[in-house]
C-alpha cells in the first residue's frame, strides 16, 4: 500500500509542505484508489450476479479512478488532477442517469453530494459553488424529464438491481463520511499548526520588541552623551574667547560656540523624542526652531510660521535637516531680519520628494557673500548627507527663500 501511495504521489507530498495542500493530495490519491477497489468490487459482483445495468456505470467508475491517479501522477499538479477527475465524476454521474434506462438512479444524491464535497475541498469554495450549481441544474432537467418514467420502470427491474442500490449507497455513504472526516483532520491539523506558528511569531516579536527597545534607550543614551559632550566643547569655547582680545577671531570662536550649542539642540531634541524610527516632523520642528530661534536671537521680535502636510521623518535626514535649519535660522538673525521679521518653514510631501521651503522677510543677502560665506558651505555639506539639491531666491529688502528637494526614500 505504501509503494503505492509512494509510486502515483510520493514525489507530490515530498515537495509540499502545505498542510492544506498536503491534504488535497491524500484526497485525490484516497479518492481514487479506495474508489478503484470499491467500483472494480462492485463490477465484478455486477458481473457475476448478471446485474449489467449497474455493472457499466461501476466499471466506467473504476476505469475513471485508475485513470485519475496516472493523471495525478504525471501532472504532479493537484489542481489539474482534481479539475479532471471533478469532470469525470460529474460526466459518469449524470451520463448514468440521463441514459442508462434499465436502473435506479436513486443513489444519485449521494453522489452529488460527494462530488461538491470533492470540488469543494480540493478547487477551493468557488469551485465548489460552481459545480453545485451545474448539478443542481442537471438534476432538475433529470427529476423534470426522467424521474417520473425511472420510477415506472423500477417496478420491471430484477431484484437484484436493488441490492446494488444498497451497496452503492453504502460505498457513497462511507465516501461521503471519508471526506468529512478528511475535512475535518486537515481543519483541525492547520488550526494546530496556525497555533503553534502564532506562538512561535508572538516569542519571536516579543524578542524583536525588547531588542528594538534596547537600541532606543541606547540610541537615546548615545544622542545624550553627544549632547553632553557638545555643551563640555562649548563651555571651552566660550572660557577660550574670554581670554581673546582681538574682536575678529571672537566673533569666530562665538559663531563656532553657537554652532556647536545649535548641534547639542539637534541631539536633544533627538533623544526627548519617544519613537527615533520614525519622528513627528512638526513637534520636532516647531521645538528645534523655537530653541534656535531664544539661541540666536538678541534684540528682534521673530515670528514663527511653521506648516507640514507631512508626519514622519527618518533618522538619516532628521539632523542633517536640523543643523541646516540651524544655518539658515542663524544667517536670516544675523544677516537678514533687523527688529521684527517672520520666518517661515514649510513641508509639502509631492510624490517620493520631501519639499522644504525656509523663507525670512529680511533684507536679503549680498551675492558675493551669499557664495563665499562659511554658513552656506555647511548648508551645502549637510544637503548633499540627505542626497538634496536646493535653490536659493533673493530678493533685496524682500527676504531670502530656500527651497530644499529632499529624496524620501
């Protein structure tokens, strides 16, 4: 039994892992096989019991069985080989009813039943309410035309044609319950299996979870350690210039001092933040310009307006932007606004593109040192880290306009 179940679908179940799949496969080969015995049985009772109205009918079914299982061995596709054998039990069930005469056509039921029970299971609930459809339709043409003259003519059939009645409903009978309990195993075989994959994900996400907890806390710890140690570099900055006399190179150790205090913002706000995969871009913003804003500010009344249509922003871009933000913030203070002004920072999300535009109302820049300053130079620096290409619109006495093309993925 076993070199046989091997031989026509062995190849089959080894390359399977499937259950569901699996279990199609043993039904079409059980179906078949069991089916071949029991039809092959039934024709050569037929045969020897001169029942030949029943003996055509089981001996085309047997024939059909073993044809089925050289079909399944040979596609090696189950649903080829259950589409087949699906027709060839609807053409022998139907062929036998509409023109074998001499018969009772009473079993035919369970064979019905058999057959949407097969096509169910093994082509799927589509499949199994076409053809229940098609054999309702071609049993009500039966019961409509061939019934009423069917039952007349049991009256005339041998005794014998009835005991095969019996045995052909007890082999339908024990097919039908053979496939509800195949039902039956497979459900609840995937139900175990579903189990213990579900079990096995929720340890795995549970393990993924604290891991991604850990690097947070250590992400964070870093960004903290950053930000301590950008103050310490400060702090030394500020205690050299005080020992400086010439007023230029103070100026240089204040904007370097006030460069690296911008940066220690950028890290802060970084580890306050509670989710670093993804970051609220609008919190972030509107807090990053509102410290750098009380940072660089001395006498001017600055008016914030920040807009975004745009949420989330990931770690790669989010301090580069923030030490540009800081550049542009400090040169519209320094260089643009003189006692009020507005600055505006706006993000359009369009397509795959993050769209940043940073706009003051100042007086505008010169040329020559809108190219040549050293604020510019990093601005450059830190857009090319996010792949950007910017443009730059000046106007004199209407502000400056930036406008940042910012590659999402």
């Amino acid at each position: 039994m076993d070199k046989l179940k091997y031989f026509f679908i062995g190849e089959l179940l080894n390359n399977e892992v499937n259950p569901y799949e699996k279990a199609k496969i043993e039904t079409n080969y059980c179906f078949s096989f069991f089916g071949f015995i029991c039809f092959f049985s039934v024709f050569l009772i037929t045969f020897f019991i001169e029942a030949y109205p029943a003996m055509i009918p089981s001996g085309v079914s047997a024939f059909y069985c073993i044809t089925h299982l050289f079909v399944l061995k040979f596609t090696k596709n189950i649903r080829i080989s259950s589409v087949i054998f699906t027709i060839l039990i609807f053409t022998i069930l139907f062929g036998n009813m509409y023109f074998n005469t001499n018969t009772i056509h009473y079993g035919g039921a369970f064979w019905m039943v058999i057959l949407i029970f097969f096509a169910a299971f093994n082509l799927g609930k589509k499949g199994g309410v076409a053809i229940a459809a098609l054999s309702l339709a071609a049993y009500s043409i039966f019961a409509a035309f061939f019934l009423h003259a069917n039952i007349l003519d049991a009256a005339t059939f041998p005794t014998v044609i009835f005991y095969t009645l019996g045995l052909e409903a007890t082999i339908a009978v024990f097919i039908i319950f053979y496939l509800l309990n195949t039902f039956i195993k497979t459900n609840r075989q995937i139900t175990e299996e579903l189990k213990t994959s579900n079990e096995h994900l929720e340890a795995q996400n549970k393990l993924v979870n604290e891991q991604h907890h850990e690097k947070i806390i250590m992400l964070k710890e870093i960004h903290h350690r950053v930000k301590n140690n950008l103050q310490v570099v400060s702090s030394m900055l500020r205690l050299q210039s005080d020992k400086i006399s010439s007023d230029e190179v103070k100026a240089i150790f204040d904007d370097a001092q006030h460069r690296i205090q911008a940066m220690a913002l950028v890290h802060q706000r970084m580890y306050q933040t509670e989710n670093l995969a993804k970051i609220d871009l609008e919190t972030y913003i509107k807090e990053l310009a509102t410290d750098l804003t009380s940072l660089h500010s001395t006498t001017q009344n600055v008016t914030l307006d920040i807009s975004t249509n745009f949420s989330e922003l990931n770690v790669k871009n989010i301090v580069p932007l923030g030490l540009i933000i800081n550049e542009l913030i400090s040169n519209s203070l320094k260089h643009g606004i003189k006692t009020n002004g507005n600055i505006l920072l706006s993000f359009n999300k369009q397509a795959n593109d993050l769209m940043f535009t940073y706009k003051d109302n100042g007086v505008g820049f010169d040329e020559a040192a809108l190219k040549k300053g050293f604020g510019m130079e990093l601005i450059e620096v830190f857009a090319l880290q996010m792949d950007s290409t910017y443009h730059i619109k000046n106007e004199a006495d209407k502000g400056l306009t930036y406008e940042f093309n910012i590659p999402l993925n």
